[in-house]
C-alpha cells in the first residue's frame, strides 16, 4: 500500500510543479522609460521648465533688488545719521530674509509642481500596465530601474515596454 501512494505521488509531482510554474507569470518595465513614452510628457517637462523659468527670473529681479539698495547704503553710509543708518540696516537685513523666505518657498512650489505632474503621468502608465499585465496574464510587474532587479530570466518573464510604448501612442 505504501508503495502504491508512493508511487501516485511521485506521478503527481511534476504535474503540480508544472501548474504552479505555469501559474506565476510576470513582466518587468523600465519605468523611466516607459514614462518617457506617454504623449504628455514632453508638455509635462516643458511646462515644468516655463515654471522654473518664471521662478528663476523673479528671485533674479530680487536678488538685483537687493543688490542695489546694498550698494546704495554702501555708497551712502559715511554720510547717513546713526538712526538712518539703522533703519536702512534693518531695511537691508528685512529684504535679504525676504528673499531667503522666496527662494525656499519657490523650490518647494517647484517640487510640489514636479511631483503633482509625475504623479498624473504615473497614474496614467500604471493603468496602462494593469491592463496590459490582466489581458497577458501576468501574476505580477517588475520596475527594473535602479538596479532594483539583478537578474530576470528572460524565459519566465515578458519585457512590457514595447506594449506599453504602443498602448500610449
């Protein structure tokens, strides 16, 4: 009897170790490639450039701003009254604090900005994976970037980003 349930398992075997190699399935993606794929990511970088463009020409007026009321007190200094002078210290001190607060501000707007962008790009290339992995039968997508991924064998798993380059065009 011993024998015979043996033998029954053994037969069984490879079948159940070919329904579970056949039942995981996955496929793996660049992402900063397949992003660079979506049609609005070209108007994505170009209007994060116009952002950053308008921002970088304002702390440029500022900081000539700054520039040339130093160089007024400077030029004026030996000939201010003491309260004068204090005032316009405190004036010059104010302003430079003034544009410290501008530039943080704005580098954190821009980064806000950048982030709310990616976000609505990956929203958009994740739901192009989901349904490219559902209607493949995957079990599960790989990222590959950043050497997230040493090896994948390329006989297991399916490279998506050829279909999702032409799903997003």
């Amino acid at each position: 009897m011993k024998k015979i349930i043996f033998s029954f398992i053994m037969l069984l075997l490879p079948f159940v170790a070919k329904a579970q190699e056949s039942a995981l399935r996955y496929g793996y993606i660049s992402y900063k490639e397949a992003v660079k794929a979506l049609p609005d990511y070209e108007q994505a970088q170009q209007n994060m450039a116009a952002l950053k463009a308008k921002y970088d020409a304002e702390m440029q007026r500022v900081e000539d701003e700054f520039n040339k009321k130093y160089e007024d007190f400077l030029a004026g200094q030996r000939d201010f009254a003491p309260s004068i002078l204090r005032k316009r210290q405190a004036e010059l001190q104010e302003l430079m604090q003034k544009n410290v607060a501008f530039k943080a501000e704005a580098q954190r707007l821009l980064q806000q900005a950048e982030q709310d962008s990616n976000n609505q790009l990956y929203n958009k290339l994740n739901a192009t994976i989901e349904q490219l992995a559902a209607a493949r039968n995957l079990s599960f997508v790989l990222n590959t970037d950043n050497n997230a991924v040493p090896f994948i064998n390329k006989v297991q798993a399916e490279d998506l980003l050829p279909l999702v380059k032409d799903a997003l065009k």
